[in-house]
C-alpha cells in the first residue's frame, strides 16, 4: 500500500470497544469513503454488543497496578495508552449519552493485606516507578506513591483496617466500560460508520475480500479467523447496587491481593464492580458458585460494608490473551492487507487510546508510536 493509493473501503471485524475505537478514528480523519464494522451482536443498548469482554470489563485503567518485573513492554505499552486517555475522552465526551460518564473513577489504592503479598506488591511498585523513568521519553517518575494506614483510612474510610502495605495513583481510576462503549457507538455514527449484522466466517469472505484495508479486532475469536495464538481466558465479575442507608462504597478504585487472590473494586454509578477471577477453561461463559463465593469473601475482607448490596448482577467474559500478555498490533507480515487491533489479555479498556493511534498510524503509512513495536505481529508470523 502506498500513502497515496485511495482507500474506498475499509472493514472492522468485530465491534465491540477495540473496533468501535478504531472505527471511530479511522472514520474521524476521512482515510477512507467507507468504514463499515462487521459485528453480529448488537444487543446492548446504541448496539453496542454485550458479548464481547468489554461489556463485562471492570473498566481500569491500570499499568501500574498491573504492573509486574519481565514485563516490560507491556507496561511501556500501558503508560503510554494512559497518557492519551485525557484527549480520548474529551474527544468523545460530546457522543457521551446524555447524563452519564465515562470516567468513573480518578484514583487508585493497590493494598495488600498480608506480610508475603506486601513484600510483591513492594516489590512490583518499586520496579513500576524504576521503569516509568526509562520507558516514558520526556516524562519523570509518575505520581505513585506508598501511602500510611492513617492516610488511606482519611482516603477511603469505607475500607477494613487491614492493609499491611498500601499504594496511591491519582492517574490510574477507571471508566465505566458500557458508557464507553455506547459513545464509542455514537460517534461512530456520527461520522458516518455502518454497520454489517453477521459473524465473519473468514478474511474471504466476499464482503471483507471485498475491502481495500482490513483491521481484525474480534477479540478472542481472532484467533480462528487469522491462526492467532489468542486464548480466552475466562473472567467473572460481580455488579453490586447501593440500597438505602448501605455504607458508601469506596471512592476511588481499590486493587487488593486477598488470600493470595486479586481482588479490585471499581465504583460505578450508584454500586461498585467487583472482579475478577481468572481460569483456563476455553470457551466457558457460566459464572460459577465457587466463583462467586470468593469473590464476596475477598471483597467482604476489604470492604464489609458489602453486604448490605444488592447483587445486581453476575457475568463472565473472556479475556483474549496472548503468550507473552502484550496484544497483536499492526500489519500482518503475511497479509499486508490487514492490520491487527487484538490479543489485548486483561488490559483491552486501557489500551483502547493508543490501539486506535497505532492502526490509524498503520493505515496512514506513518510510525506507529514506539511503545507499540513490541506488540507487532512479526513475533508470531515469519511474514
Ligand atoms: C472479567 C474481565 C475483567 C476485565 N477488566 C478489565 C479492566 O479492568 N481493564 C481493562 O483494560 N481491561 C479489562 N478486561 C479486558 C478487556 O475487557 C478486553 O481486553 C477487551 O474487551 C478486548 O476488547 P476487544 O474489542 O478486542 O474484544 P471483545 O470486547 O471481547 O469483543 C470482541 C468482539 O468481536 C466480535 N467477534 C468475534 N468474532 C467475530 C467474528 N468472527 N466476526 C465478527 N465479529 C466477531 C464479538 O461479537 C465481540 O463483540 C477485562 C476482561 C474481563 C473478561
């Protein structure tokens, strides 16, 4: 492809928050006279799909939480996506529906509740603020910072006094991933996207064959369509809804290792998401009682005040993960056609900014940001 060749025609595989994103920023600057998303379930509400992990997605926006040693590029990758999501919001704020946000949360506090957890998330923490200096050019150190019990009490009072260590980020919080979606789906209509209602059965397809660039983005069913090495990995999370005179739900967003497990809460609109578990299984959707059951026992140690919830909602989704936890971005070497957008593991809401960025930037013919070299196909394809 040449910078210069018209581009009539370019097809999205899948529509759900890595699609609708690039989409929306393909359409946004006219590189093409066609941007047609190719998505079969449009049950959510704008025709947003809710089959996809996104609609499940606790919603953080995490690098530093996430963060751990040997993963470096996955961190670069995530620090650099938090940096564009100020911009990314405020370009999307006018699709927001009416009366809702998409960001639900502006700070984050990692604990950890006992003396072999305290001394990882010490560990991991003093590693993410050695490599924010080396990998973000321009920028030093970042605003994470160790915390006292006295200070995280002031903070979120709501919390169990059981924290044996505890950190703060004020760039890290969440956005609720359904408002996100639903503006995503607004503005991709606003700037003329369409959409095709079927499962893509494979890239030939008349209607993809058809497209002059292509940009898979099907999450875990990538894998079938392009020989990916994608798994699903499957996640449960809980919904819970305030009732009167509950006690206030944490304010910003609290990660948490209980037991040895991970535990997050993320306060959304009148309730909070807890999450998540995490099993091999294949293709299994059925949110189960063991699952459950942990879940509200973690979140019960960090936050007693839960059980006055109502239990809105349990759901599972699959994480489409990859062997080294860094998503598939950019052409494939095999099929210059098609520029990848999946694989995005635990990490797909955060990472939806600079996922945009670098398909737009594939697309255009221009670099990709560096932070996204590490995530190229060629690891996987011999091209
Ligand atoms: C429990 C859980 C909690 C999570 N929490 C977070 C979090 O806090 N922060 C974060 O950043 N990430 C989180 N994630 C990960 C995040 O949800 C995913 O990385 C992200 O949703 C990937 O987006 P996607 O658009 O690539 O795929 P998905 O959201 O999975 O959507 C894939 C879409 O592709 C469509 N599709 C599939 N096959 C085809 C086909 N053949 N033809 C056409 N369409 C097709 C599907 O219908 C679907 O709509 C979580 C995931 C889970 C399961």
């Amino acid at each position: 492809m040449t910078a210069s060749a018209p581009t009539r025609r370019i097809a999205v595989i899948g529509g759900s928050v890595i699609g609708l994103a690039c989409a929306w920023t393909i359409a946004r600057v006219g590189l093409a006279d066609e941007v047609v998303i190719h998505e079969p379930d449009d049950s959510g509400p704008d025709g947003v799909p809710t089959s996809g992990a996104a609609w499940v997605a606790g919603g953080m926006l995490a690098p530093f939480s996430e963060a751990w040693p040997g993963e470096e590029d996955v961190f670069a990758l995530g620090v650099a996506s938090l940096r564009l999501w100020n911009t990314f919001l405020a370009d999307l704020a006018p699709h927001t529906p009416p009366g809702r946000e998409i960001r639900s949360a502006t700070h984050t506090h990692m604990l950890a509740v006992d003396d072999a957890d305290a001394r990882d998330l010490e560990m991991a923490m003093s590693w993410a603020e050695g490599n924010d200096v080396v990998v973000v050019e321009g920028v030093k150190g970042s605003d994470l910072r160790r915390v006292t019990r006295r200070e995280l009490r002031a903070a979120e009072p709501s919390l169990a006094r059981v924290a044996r260590a505890a950190y703060r980020m004020d760039s890290e919080g969440a956005v609720d991933n359904r408002v996100l979606l639903a503006a995503l789906a607004r503005a991709c209509r606003a700037e003329g996207v369409t959409w095709v209602r079927g499962e893509v059965g494979s890239l030939d397809d008349d209607d993809i064959a058809g497209a002059d660039r292509i940009v898979l983005a099907a999450g875990a069913g990538s894998a079938a369509l392009a020989g990916l090495p994608i798994r699903p990995v499957k996640g449960e999370v809980l919904r819970l809804r305030a009732r009167p005179g509950c006690e206030d739900a944490p304010r910003g967003v609290v990660r948490a290792f209980v037991r040895g497990r991970p535990l997050y809460l993320v306060p959304r609109d009148g309730g909070l998401v807890v999450g998540a578990t995490q099993y091999e299984h294949g293709d299994d959707r059925q949110v189960t009682v063991a699952g459950v059951r942990d879940l509200l026992a973690d979140a019960e140690t960090i936050f007693p005040g839960i059980g006055e919830y109502e239990l809105a909602e349990m759901i599972a989704g699959l994480r489409p993960m990859t062997p080294d936890n860094l998503p598939i971005l950019g052409a494939d070497p095999d099929d210059p056609r098609v520029v990848f957008a999946t694989g995005h593991g635990r990490n797909g809401i955060a990472l939806t900014p600079i996922t945009a960025a670098t398909v737009l930037a594939e697309l255009q013919n221009r670099p990709i940001p560096d932070a996204a070299r590490a995530a190229g196909a060629g690891r996987f394809r011999r091209g």
